[in-house]
C-alpha cells in the first residue's frame, strides 16, 4: 500500500458527518479497497473487482462524478440543521470541510493508485475521473437547499407513501405540461396555484374533478415535473391512508420543500371514517403544514356515493346525506372540471396527438376516431384519442 491510501485509510476512519455514505454499496466497497493488503493478492484483487463491478451496475465509469452526487444527496446532521436555518457549530464546520477534503481525495483515485501496488500483469477493470470541487458544490448545495432538498427528497420528485414510510416512486410518470393537448384554462389554474405555494404565497388545496380520461392525475405530476427544480416534490397516498397524512405532515413540516400531497381517484361512501379525517385536515383541525398542500382527483363531483337507501328516514334527516355528499368538495378551496369534450373537441384534440407523432391523417380519420371512442366503451376523452393514435400507429 502507498503513502496516499495509508494517509487516505487513516481518514475514512475519521469520518463522522458522512458515515452514512457506508450504506452505498460503492463507496463501502471502495473504502474495503483502500484498506485492502495488495501483500495479499488474491484478497487484493478481489476487493478491486468488487469495487469496479459495482460501480459500473451504477451505470457509470465516473468515480468522481458518482462520489459527489451521493455526498451531496446524503441526509445527516450538517444538512438538516442547515436546512432549519440554523448555523451549526465551528467544530461541526470544520469537520464538514474535513471530510468533504477526504472526499474530494477520493474521488480523484485512478486504477493506477491501486494497480501501481497489485505487481500484477493482469488486464484490470479501469473507470474514469472528471474534475469536481467537492467543498464548493456542497457550499451551493446548502445555499440552494429549498431547490433541491437533501436525503431521498434529492434523489426523486415524486413519492409513495408504503408500510408507514414516504418512499421515491420506482417509476415516477415523466409527463411534462409540454405534451398536453386542451384544458388549457383548467390545467392553468392548477399550475398558478402551484406557483403560489411555492412562493410562499397563499394557496389553496384543490379538488380536480370530471370525467375519467381527461388527464387529472396526469396534469399534477406534470406540474411536479416542472417544477421540481423549483423544490416542489408529490407524496401520492390511497383513501385508505389518509389517516396517516399527520405522520406525513410531521416528517415534512420543518423541511425547505414544498410538497403536494395527491390522493388520486377520490370516492367515499357516506359512512366511511376517511371522509371525515380528509375534511378534518382540510378544515386544519388536524396536523397541517404552510409547505404542503392536498390535491385530490375525482370522477365524481360530490366525492361520497349517495344511495336512495341513503334518502330514507325522518323528513328532519332526509337531507344529511346530501348535505354531506357537498360538504366535503366545498373543503377544497379551488375546484376545477375536467369535463369530456364535446364530439369536436374530441375530434381536434385526437388529430393534434396524430399530427405530433407524425401520423398520417387518412380522409376517414374523424370516422374511425368516433368509432374506436364508442367501440372502446370510455367515451370521448383525450385518453381515448391518445389510445385511438397509438392504434393507428402500430397498424402502419
């Protein structure tokens, strides 16, 4: 071993802000290198394998860019004091720029550092490294932390709530506001309420209603897309854990991003506990927070089911169902419908989606659309165009 993997070997054992680091496969099997006895070669080479290997299964050859991504998505003391605002300590400073010294020796490693001590012929597996300032970038990190968070919130925009943890999506939808066709006046009013949160501005939780198809959902991920960088995130949660939205609020409360916390698909029957927990957040009786809000989609305008059976009974109660069925939607302070178009608007937003995949327009294009909408049983709606183009598509 030379003097620069002894000098470097002393160091990871001094880490304290970055251990966490440990638990990447890569940079732990890099630490086993560098402690590694090349004396011993068999060992010796295997750990230089078990290194490379799973750094190439990161789908990069780039130690030093690969190094510093992980450093600065890591969640420890330093980040989460300075992402309350608080100043931490000259001694927690100093051992900040400490490691983030070691890091950057780190990530400057050639295969040569390694191979120059194997006194082995062999042809070794080699990755590249790029010039990266290790202090610097994680001092802007910090400066534009309510952009790009820290911890998982930097890893991913968009989450899912599971077994009572807030989790990245594995495959997050990409859509982006570019793509969509129509509701533009609708998708708007969504996006500039978003632009209020985000700015510390007054918003409102909102309800998107309408038809099924007409791109809800789609529209609030989309907005989280765009505006990610901006330091919005989503939590996507089911009917079902609703309840768990204090928890949420409580892990996310004293964070600098702004979050969206979506339930998609909104429907209550009249005596499910849920409708009154969400109305309850709603009305803010229960755990909120100014850095997120909820948006809820809908195929129903009234959210809870109402049922004749549910019209029986004293004429003093007769109306408590109905009375409810609205109560709820009138807890969101923004409303928007997302209806089905007519036949023309169907018809414009099918040829606008052929004319940007570059479909050709046959002359009895309209005729098969209106036909594969009522052949499909969805109804006119973009999603119906969108699948109607698709179907043109592979027949070509």
């Amino acid at each position: 071993m030379n003097e620069k993997l002894i000098k470097l070997c002393r160091s990871r054992d001094l880490v304290a802000i970055f251990r966490g680091l440990a638990q990447d496969e890569v940079f732990n099997k890099l630490m086993i290198l560098i402690g590694s006895d090349s004396r011993h070669l068999s060992c010796y080479l295997g750990d230089y394998s078990d290194f490379v290997s799973e750094l190439y299964n990161q789908n990069t050859i780039d130690l030093s860019q690969y190094l510093l991504k992980i450093t600065l998505e890591d969640d420890n003391i330093f980040i989460q004091e300075a992402a309350k605002g608080n100043v931490p300590p000259r001694e927690m400073q100093e051992c900040l720029l400490n490691e983030l010294k070691f890091l950057q020796e780190v990530s400057q490693l050639t295969p040569d550092d390694f191979i120059s001590v194997a006194h082995h012929d062999g042809n070794f597996p080699r990755w590249i490294n790029s010039k990266v300032d290790f202090i610097e970038s994680y001092l802007q990190r910090i400066r534009e932390i309510d952009n790009y968070g820290y911890g998982k919130w930097a890893k991913s925009n968009m989450f899912i709530y599971r077994n009572e943890e807030i989790m990245p999506a594995k495959f997050p939808d990409p859509q982006r506001l570019s793509e969509f066709i129509s509701y533009e006046n609708q998708r708007q009013q969504v996006v500039d309420n978003t632009l209020a949160l985000i700015n510390g501005k007054y918003a409102q939780n909102v309800l998107l209603y309408g038809d099924a198809g007409t791109g809800k959902s789609s529209t609030v991920k989309a907005i989280v897309n765009e505006y990610a960088a901006n330091g919005l995130r989503l939590i996507e949660i089911t009917k079902d854990q609703i309840s768990h939205i204090p928890d949420i609020v409580e892990e996310i409360s004293c964070n600098p991003l702004k979050f969206i916390i979506l339930i998609d698909d909104l429907t209550f029957s009249a005596d499910e506990d849920s409708s009154g927990a969400l109305k309850a957040t709603l009305e803010g009786s229960a755990a909120r927070s100014n850095n997120m809000l909820i948006y809820a989609t809908t195929n129903r305008s009234n959210l809870v089911k109402e049922s004749l059976s549910d019209r029986d009974g004293d004429d003093i109660h007769v109306n408590d169902p109905a009375q409810e069925s609205l109560s709820l939607p009138s807890r969101f302070g923004l409303r928007v419908n997302f209806s089905a178009p007519d036949k023309k608007g169907y018809l414009e937003i099918a040829a606008a989606i052929a004319k940007s995949k570059g479909v050709k327009m046959e002359d009895n294009f309209n005729l098969k659309a209106l036909q594969f909408a009522l052949a499909s049983g969805s109804g006119r709606s973009p999603r119906t165009a969108k699948q109607f183009v698709n179907q043109l598509m592979n027949s070509n």
